[in-house]
C-alpha cells in the first residue's frame, strides 16, 4: 500500500501542472479583443465622401499566422452581463416581503431612499441584509452579513456605502405604497425587453434609401430571419411589441419575435415594415429601425464585396451596428461589430476569425451580443444623463408627496432606528397588521421570480472533508499544500493527507514555484516571523523516501534572517527574468532577489544544495510612514530602475520605485474607513495596470513608465471603478473574469468593464488557493443533483432558446446537531481562461518547458452540450409569452415596465 502511494505521489510530481501555464496568463489581457475606434469613412452612390465618426470596430481579428479554427469559442464566454434576475434586488428580494424603508436628504439637500431587507440567499441557511440606496446619480446596492448578537442601523448601512453626512436624517417610511413607487424607480435601470432591427442590405447598395427600398429579402435573408425568431400575427397580438402596431396592421402585417433568457425581442424587420412606392426614403420603416439603439444589417455578397459603414445609415439613436454575411460555399455566419465610440466594452468578444458554421451557436452568440450592447449604450453620456434626470424628477416628485405626512404619522419619527426593531407588546398587533397589507400590496405587484442562465465554471469537489482550518495554501502540481495551525503544512490529494511540516512551523503565508524549484513561506508569529525557502525537489524527494516529517529545528538552514519580524511579503508573479521577493517589517520594506536563476528546464536535473537561502541577496531597505496592509509588485516594461511596488496603507495606495524608494500617491481612498482586500497587478497589452480593491471597490488604474525618476501617474481613458455587491475577503482576477470571494458568495464579473456575470451562494467560504486553479472552502458539500434558484428556464418557454449551463448548489450548511466540517473544492483554471479568446493573450513571461502530463492527469471538466427546443405555434408562442412576461413582471405589469407606444 506504501509503495502504491508513494507511486503515485512521484507521478503528481513529475510535471508542471497545465493549469500553470494558464496561470501565467491571468494578469494578462487586452481591450483590443473588443476592437480598436477607427474614423470611419466611405462614399455614398455618387461617390461623395460620408463621415459615420468614429466608432470601435470588432472584427475578431487576429494574427495572420496563427492557426484556428473558425468559429470556435468557449460557450462559458457568452454570458448576458448585468442579467436582470442579479441587478433588480428590489423586485426580487424585497417586493411583496416584510422590509423597511427610508427617506432623508444628504448634505446637498437631494432626497434619497433606503430600502434594507433580512434574506436568506437563495433559501441557503445564510441570512444577510441587503440595502439599496436610490439618488439622482442612480442606485447602489450591498449586502451586509447578519448577526444575531449585533443590531444594525441605518446609519451603520449608510456609512458602508460611503454617506455619513446628512442634512436630515433618515426616517421610516410605514405606508406599503411605496414599494410601487420604488419599483418605478428600478425601471429606470433599463429594459427587460429589446427591440432591434433588422435591416437587409443587396449586394452593392451604398445608402440607406437603397436598402429600405428592398421589398423582398433573398432566400438566405429568410433563412436568418428563422434563426432570429418565429413569425408572428402581428394583429392581436398579447406580448411584447416593440412599438408595433397589433391592431390595425399600420406596421405591417407579420413580424419576428423570440423570448431569450426570458427577455421578449422584438424585431423591426425592413422588408415586414410597409413599403411605399412613391416613397423612396421609406419614412415609416425608418421611422422604427432608425429609432432602434441596435440594428443588424444582413448585407448579400462575399467578403471581397463593399462592405457596409455606419455612415450608410442617416440615424443619430443607433448606437450599434451588426453586420452579418452569410457564405452558402461552407453554410456559415460572419460578424462584424460597430459600436459608436461613446458606449462603453461589452461582451462577448468575437472569436477569430468571427466566422461560425454552427448556426444556433451564432444565434445564441448574437443575441447576447446585441442584449449586452443596448445594455452597454446605455451608459453613454446621451442617455445617462437623460436616465439622471428622470430619476431626479422621481425622487423629488415622491419625497414631495412624502413631505406633506411628516406630521401626520405617516413617517416614523425614530432616525437611524434599527433594521429590525422589536415591537413593544402594546404594538405588536398593529405591527403585524402593517406588515401583513405591506406584504399584500407587494405582491399585488408580483407573481413570480425570473429563473435565468447560471455560468458554468465550477469543477468537482477536491477534498469531500478537511478536519482543520486552513491558513493559507497553493497548489503544487495536481496537489494542494495546505497549512493548518493545529496539524501544520499537509500535502492533499486523491490520497490520504500526507504531513510534510509538523505545527511546530506555524505558517501564515506560501508560495509554491514549481518552475524555480522553491517554496517560500513565512512563518511564526510576531517578532517572530521570517521568510523561509525551502527546494521543492528536497520536499519532494523526503516525501517519497518517507524520511520524518519536517520541524521548525529541521529548518534552520532555511531562514532568510534579515526577515525577522517580517508580517507581510509579495513575490512578482511574472518572474521571467528574475524572481523579486518585498518583505515588509513594520514599516520597512526589504527587497531580495536571487542571485542566480536557474533555468527553469534543468530544475529537476541539478538540484544543488538542499537550502536555497545563498541563492537570495538582499537589494536595499526602503522606509515608508506607515506598515503596509496590501502588497504587490509591478514589472516595468525594461526591469531596468523601472519596477516598482503598490503599497497600501492608512487611505491610500502609494507606488514606490524600488530602485530609488521614492513614493508616489497612486490613489486616495476617500473614506471614513478602509478595509484594504487586495491590490493585484495586471499587464495590457504588456503594459502594468493595478486592480485597487477596498471595501466594495474595484479601481483599475494604469501605471505607465517612470520617467526618469517620477512614474507618469495621471487620469487615463482607459481607467474605470466598479462596485460589489458585498465586500469582498479576496479577489481573484482571471481574464475575461475577475471574481469577489466574500464570507458567504462568489461575485463573478468581467474584468474589462466590471459588469456582474453572476453570485453563487457558497455559504461559509473562504479562498484557499488562486495562484493557478483556484481553490476554496466550504462548510457545504457540493449537491450532485442541481437544483440552483437561476436554472435556465426559457428554454422551456421560448422556441430556438438553448437550454442554459446548470451551477452546482452548495446545500444549507450546518442544521441541529451537526458537526462542522470542511470541504474543499477546486475551480480548474482553464474552466475560466482557457481557449476563451481564440488568440493568444501577449505575457510578458519566457516559454516554459513543460513535461508530457502524466496519464493520472484528471481531464478538464467538459461543457454541457446545449439543446434547443423545436418551433412552435402562435398560440403556443403566445401563451409561453405571457407566462414569462408573468414570472418577470408580475400580473400588475403596468408597475414594473412602461410599454412604450413608439
């Protein structure tokens, strides 16, 4: 059984993990996956010159040599960003449920509302409060954990989204009306049903009046137009209508419509609209497809052929463009994507090249892309500040409604009262009372809860039970080692746990790096504390020799002893040239580096001396004002007096020069308090940036180049924030993704614009591990049978709508008389970045040599294949309509969305 063992603990070991390599990529990724702005230009039928601005231009291209295969992408990428059944809290959690809320006016005299809630996440045993803060500027929106020993109040809520000043405080609002008043308010956030269109263009046609003229569409126009949708009756028509006429065919007769994700889409199609002969601007089909925020232009002929430009269109309310090509040789799809300057990144990017022979792929790619993009639009300043100005008007118009009732009871009179007071005995009736009409208006409003796509990027469990808290861990090959204050450091994998420190070694903080054949630590406590490091082959070879387990004695030899005292390190993660290690003592920084990498292919082959400490030489010392909370280091586009070190400290994040130890101000944290999370450094297109995360921000900041000796620290375009919905222990970044691990949930968003993909409940978690795969706990076992609360259930209820991707449940913790235990799971990097954009991301890092995988090497996790249901009736269509519209809006419609006549 020992010699089993021992066999297969020496073919875990004897290659670099894959997931490692994958590792090295994620700090590293680009915009230009999302295309470049370009002034477009191009010349009408008479050969005038037509400017169309300037808009970003996708077309997935890529480098010339590389081979791919067209049309091939991670289904995992296409994602609808900010997806309705995540961002509308205030439908979903608190609507038709007992909650609370609030009015007061901030320091400025503007009115604002807070709604707060006690839930329990997806029916998950994990009660948090979520609040939502509505302003003119728009709402935020946090979860705070719940405790049973500790009251919250309003003011406590307030102070966490950053608002301690008021010039009245905040009183209860008890009248139950207000919650139609506040779901007005989250309407202001966008639509949950899109209108696009659809525009056919012949082969040759330079202008807009030369397509809107084509009566009829060519038989593969017909045959996309049966991708998009079904054809629909237009005259009594009963679900969404896009601003068509459905009673006196003034719009046309037929139309094609599609529920997607449980959205209703509506299409402007230009040869279904009314065609006029004597009309040869066709005013009335342009008079929707002009007005539409989106429009697909299906354009005849092959690549060589004239290709359209924006500036074909005369229309200042299309903001997106997306030109599609059929090729009948290889029966696939092109795309081609304008995006006008001003809207912000959207997803997916197009693969390379953007060619798809798979039409219901491209179908489910394209109406993610066109969702994301009306979405997208609008966030530009045309229609943000429009948005601003109705919910100002809203806000002021209710809080004047609200005003006349100071007095008259009809607001409580309690400021920063508790979230959930307990009524005196006298007022307990009258109390429930209330409550109950509170939670019957509610839900005149409210019939059901929209269950939408889940992204499926979780592996299997790792390690099903784990008898110890965790400290810290990293992966080392397919294994994790683990340390743990009461069993020391273990090495876990599909074997028993095997021991390689005892707990006499204390350690707080590890880095495995297979390729340079090291294990940094540090280790004990308080003045205490030092860096160790430690040859992975030695470990390696004495777990394999069975030799004792190692002590805090046995590694002496091991101590980098200018250290001591040390409660903070940061290696550089992209150490191609050299490994660069800061320690921070109180507020001292030392900086090591090693004196003699060695290539990383002859690691196994020359081992050297068992202690690697005479490979490390100490730089210099820089001194800093305070002790840093946060570290990370910076890889200067030479390595030559340019890297440099993100500290944070007190309410900032200053950049220090390593060579010099000038300190520069990065970014002021405006706020009473600080909880510094994380400070992580990532490459664009090679050049440094910093994700500067604290309490529930996400700062991307673009560090460029010192200039000599100051670095050219100024506002940059391409610099952005986004918020949480709940404050984050640790973030992860793993482009296309950046993920929060918080104390009960997994908040998964997009790097490149912070827009939220989706929350998985993971209750009690805790990361373990992200250098490579990522690794966490929980006090939950991960259910084989998934049941999640946002399981894809339009595929049910819409005719061509791809069955979503299924996230596992994490069951309700701990019940009655249970013991505790832990479970680890494990997220396979290449679940997140692998082959997610068909190119190569550009690193920084040298090739790596990896050896062949062993054969006990466990395979990715596969995707789960997408099936699509099969075209149905009107009056099916109709009635699967109608249900959805029910189970997103609730039968009282009229309060959760304003159909627009036009």
């Amino acid at each position: 059984m020992e010699d089993r063992q021992a066999m297969c603990l020496t073919m875990h070991f004897c290659y670099s993990s894959a997931s490692e390599d994958l590792g090295c990529r994620r700090g590293d990724f680009s915009r230009k996956h999302y295309g470049s702005v370009e002034l477009l230009i191009s010349s009408d039928a008479d050969g005038a010159i037509q400017r169309a601005g300037r808009f970003r231009v996708e077309n997935g291209s890529s480098d010339e040599t590389s081979d791919y295969t067209p049309g091939t992408w991670r289904r995992t990428d296409v994602h609808l960003e900010n997806p309705e059944y995540h961002t509308r809290w205030f439908f979903k959690y608190f609507l038709g449920k007992v909650h609370q809320n609030y009015v007061g006016t901030d320091a400025e005299k503007n009115p604002f509302y807070l709604s707060v809630v006690l839930s329990d996440q997806n029916n998950q045993r994990v009660p948090q409060y979520r609040a939502i803060l509505w302003r003119k500027t728009g709402t935020l929106k946090i979860s705070l954990p719940y405790s049973p020993t500790k009251t919250l109040s309003v003011k406590s809520i307030l102070s966490a989204m950053n608002m301690d000043r008021f010039e009245k405080g905040p009183r209860e609002i008890l009248n139950p009306d207000i919650q139609k008043d506040l779901l007005v308010l989250e309407e202001q956030e966008g639509s949950v049903n899109f209108k696009f269109g659809v525009l056919y263009a012949k082969d040759g046609q330079l202008t807009d009046d030369e397509m809107f003229s084509n009566e009829t569409g060519s038989e593969s126009f017909e045959k996309f137009l049966n991708l998009l949708g079904d054809t629909i009756t237009l005259q009594g028509w009963a679900g969404y209508r896009g601003g068509l006429d459905t009673k006196n065919d003034t719009t046309g007769i037929k139309s094609i419509y599609t529920v997607y994700q449980g959205h209703e889409l509506m299409f402007h199609v230009s040869t279904m609209l009314p065609y006029s002969k004597e009309n040869k601007q066709q005013v009335e089909r342009k008079r929707h497809i002009g007005n539409d925020i989106v429009t697909i232009v299906f354009q005849e002929g092959d690549d060589a052929s004239s290709s359209f430009k924006p500036s074909m269109i005369r229309s200042h309310f299309t903001h997106i463009f997306a030109l599609v090509r059929y090729n009948s040789q290889n029966n696939s799809y092109r795309l081609k994507i304008f995006s006008e300057e001003s809207v912000p990144l959207f997803g997916p990017p197009l693969p390379s090249p953007p060619v798809f022979t798979d039409h219901q792929e491209f179908r489910d790619f394209l109406l993610v892309k066109l969702i994301n993009g009306e979405k997208a639009t609008l966030e530009t300043p045309t229609f943000a500040q429009k948005r601003q100005r109705t919910l100002d008007m809203l806000i002021r118009s209710l809080y004047q409604d609200l005003t006349p009732d100071l007095h008259k009871n009809m607001l409580n009179r309690r400021s920063f009262s508790d979230v959930l007071p307990e009524s005196p005995k006298s007022a307990r009736k009258k109390e429930e009372a209330r409550q109950a009409e509170f939670v019957r208006i509610g839900q005149v409003n409210l019939d059901g809860l929209c269950t939408l796509t889940c992204l499926c990027i979780f592996g299997c469990p790792f390690c099903s039970t784990f008898p110890y808290e965790i400290v810290c861990a990293d992966s080392w090959g397919q294994s994790l080692l683990v340390a743990t204050e009461a069993a020391g450091v273990m090495l876990l994998d599909a074997l028993p746990p095997v021991q390689v420190f005892d707990k006499t070694i204390v350690v707080k903080q590890m880095h495995v790096l297979e390729p340079q054949d090291l294990l940094i630590t540090r280790a004990d406590k308080g003045k205490d504390a030092r860096l160790y490091v430690f040859r992975l082959s030695g470990l390696k070879r004495g777990l394999e020799e069975r030799q004792l387990v190692r002590s805090k004695c046995d590694s002496r030899e091991n101590k980098l002893e200018k250290t001591k005292g040390c409660h903070l390190y940061s290696i550089n993660t992209h150490h191609g040239s050299e490994l660069r290690i800061v320690a921070a003592i109180r507020n001292k920084l030392l900086l090591i580096t090693r004196k003699h990498p060695r290539f990383e292919g002859l690691s196994a082959v020359a081992p050297g001396p068992d202690s690697p400490v005479e490979e490390f030489q100490y730089i210099r010392e820089i001194c800093l004002c305070d002790p840093p909370v946060v570290m990370a280091l910076v890889d200067g586009p030479t390595g030559e007096n340019d890297n440099m070190i993100c500290v944070a400290y007190k309410h900032q994040f200053d950049l220090i020069n390593e060579s010099t130890g000038d300190a520069y101000r990065l970014h002021h944290v405006d706020a009473n308090r600080v909880n510094f999370v994380a400070a992580i450094d990532v490459y664009e297109d090679g050049e440094a940036g910093l994700l500067l995360c604290y309490n529930y921000i996400c700062y991307y900041k673009k560090v460029c180049p010192f200039n000599g000796s100051t670095p050219m620290i100024q506002s940059n375009t391409s610099d952005f924030h986004f918020s949480w919905n709940q404050m984050p222990n640790a973030i992860v970044c793993a482009f296309p993704y950046i993920l929060a691990f918080t104390t009960d949930s997994i908040e998964i968003r997009l790097v490149v614009n912070g827009n939220l993909v989706y929350t998985a409940v993971v209750p009690e978690l805790q990361l373990s591990a992200s250098r490579s795969d990522i690794y966490f706990v929980s006090s939950a076992p991960v259910s084989s049978a998934s049941n999640c609360s946002s399981r894809d259930t339009s595929s049910q209820s819409s005719p061509q709508t791809p069955t979503g991707y299924e996230m596992p449940v994490f069951p309700s913790p701990l019940g009655d008389g249970e013991t505790s235990c832990k479970h680890i799971f494990k997220i396979p990097l290449c679940n997140l970045v692998g082959r997610s954009i068909e190119r190569p991301l550009k690193s920084p890092l040298v090739n790596k040599v990896l050896t062949t995988p062993a054969p006990a090497m466990v395979p990715p996790t596969p995707l789960i294949s997408a099936t699509h249901s099969l075209s149905l009736s009107r009056m099916e269509i109709k009635e699967i309509a109608s249900r959805t519209r029910k189970e997103l809006l609730g039968t009282n419609i009229k309060y959760y969305i304003r159909v627009k006549t036009q």
